[in-house]
C-alpha cells in the first residue's frame, strides 16, 4: 500500500470506525490523545499495529517520542518515503 497522506488519513479512520470512534473532523491538527480522538494506550497499540500492517513500520514503536497529533503520523510516513 502506497503511503499518501490520503490513504494513511483513510487508514485511520477505518481504525476509529473499528474502535467505534467517531470523528467528522479529522484533520492533521487533531490530537491523539486527550483533546482529540482520545485514544488509550490499548487503542494506540492497536492503531500502531494497522499502521505496521498496512505499511511495515509505525511511527509508535520507531524513535524516542510518541506522535502527538495525526501531522506527526503523516510527517513519519513523510519522511520515510524521502529517506
């Protein structure tokens, strides 16, 4: 699977349809966490395990800092297609 901001937006949104989450307004502002989708730690393991599914590395287990907001997921994927 190709990673396009697109098709990763998309991939999380079929997880919060999954986590039975919803959320009209995702955008790449939007928080992981307490202000935005509200995921847990059970949640994000969960997102992190779609994302490496569907593109062999996440941007949870790689690196030192957890992503904060779905720009930080986009700018990992970013990064890896430029690498």
């Amino acid at each position: 699977m190709t990673t396009t901001p697109e098709s990763i937006l998309a991939l999380i949104g079929e997880f919060l349809t999954r986590a039975s989450k919803s959320r009209d307004d995702l955008s790449a502002q939007t928080s992981l966490w307490a202000d935005g989708l509200e995921l847990d730690s059970l949640e994000a393991a969960e997102l992190s395990a779609m994302l490496e599914d569907a593109y062999g590395t996440d941007p949870f287990s790689v690196g030192a800092t957890m992503p904060e907001t779905v720009a930080d997921v986009l700018a990992f994927y970013e990064g890896a297609r430029t690498a």
